[in-house]
C-alpha cells in the first residue's frame, strides 16, 4: 500500500460549508457573547474546552431553534430532553473545532477576547441583536448567549459528558 494513503501528518481537510458559512469575525462575535453573558450571570470567563462546544450548539439549525428561550432550563435538562440533537454532537465538536480555534485566535488578535487564566473572558459588550439584523445572525447570537450563560451552572467536563463529546 502507498504510505501517502496512511499518513498520520497529513492536515486535517477543512469541510467546504465550514469554509463558507462560519467566517472567523462571525463565530468570534458568537464567542464574545457567550463569554460576557457568562460572565453577567456568573464567573467570569468561559473555560477554554467550553468555548468548543458555543458553534456546534448554536450554528446547528436544528439545534439553535430547540435551545431554550431563556436560561432557566439547564443544560442537562436540555441535554435529556433532547438526545436525538445530542446523538451527533461528538461529530459537530471535531468538525467545528478548526472553525473555533480560528475565532479564538481572532478575538485574542483584534482584542474582542481575553484570557484570565486558562478562560476566555470578553473585553466589551457585545451589541444587541436589532429588527435589522438577518434572522439567522439574531437567533445564532441569541443562542450562544443562552449557552454562555449555562456554563455558569455547570462544570465542563460534565457538559462534555452529557453531550456525548470522548465517548
């Protein structure tokens, strides 16, 4: 057999809709907000394992629209009350995962995310979502806020758990 065919150091291919639809300046603002709305209801800062979890949650239509409307409903209750959009989570982490180092690194870079320790912390308030806004960028930035918020009421490595994500 070719050895190309087996390479372990070949890079990883990006996915062509990854490339298109979820820019580094989009999925950082997602970031942002999930980090201040953290941080107002809560600690400060989002754990960096955390911040792997905000595109695949909130980027996902079907899943965006079944997230709760406010964040009374906690993650674990959302989680069991939802396994069919948990079942391929673990999936969407690792596809999402390159997207997401990207925005972190643009956010560190253009000064829209900070780092207190090992957690991400945004350095200003995000803007409001307004009528103008296209739908899909209000109920993205809607839903990575409720989910900045959930990670106040629990630790990562059972979120991790819940999800499905290193079964």
């Amino acid at each position: 057999m070719p050895q190309a065919e087996y390479s372990s150091t070949a890079s990883p291919r990006r996915l062509p809709e990854a490339i298109a639809l979820f820019n580094s300046a989009f999925a950082t603002e997602l970031l942002v907000n999930a980090c201040w709305f953290k941080s107002q209801h809560g600690s400060e800062g989002l754990p960096w394992p955390a911040a792997f979890l905000i595109l695949p949650l909130t980027l996902h239509p079907p899943t965006r629209q079944e997230l709760p409307r406010d964040s009374r409903l906690t993650l674990a209750a959302w989680a069991v009350a939802h396994p069919q959009l948990t079942a391929d989570m673990d999936h969407r982490v690792a596809v999402m995962a390159e997207p997401t180092k990207r925005a972190i690194r643009r956010g560190l870079r253009v000064g829209r995310l900070g780092l207190v320790g090992t957690n991400l912390v945004a350095l200003a308030k995000p803007r409001n979502p307004t009528a103008a806004w296209p739908e899909e960028l209000a109920t993205s930035t809607r839903a990575a806020r409720i989910c900045g918020r959930w990670f106040n009421g629990i630790q990562t490595a059972f979120a991790l758990e819940l999800l499905g994500i290193g079964k």
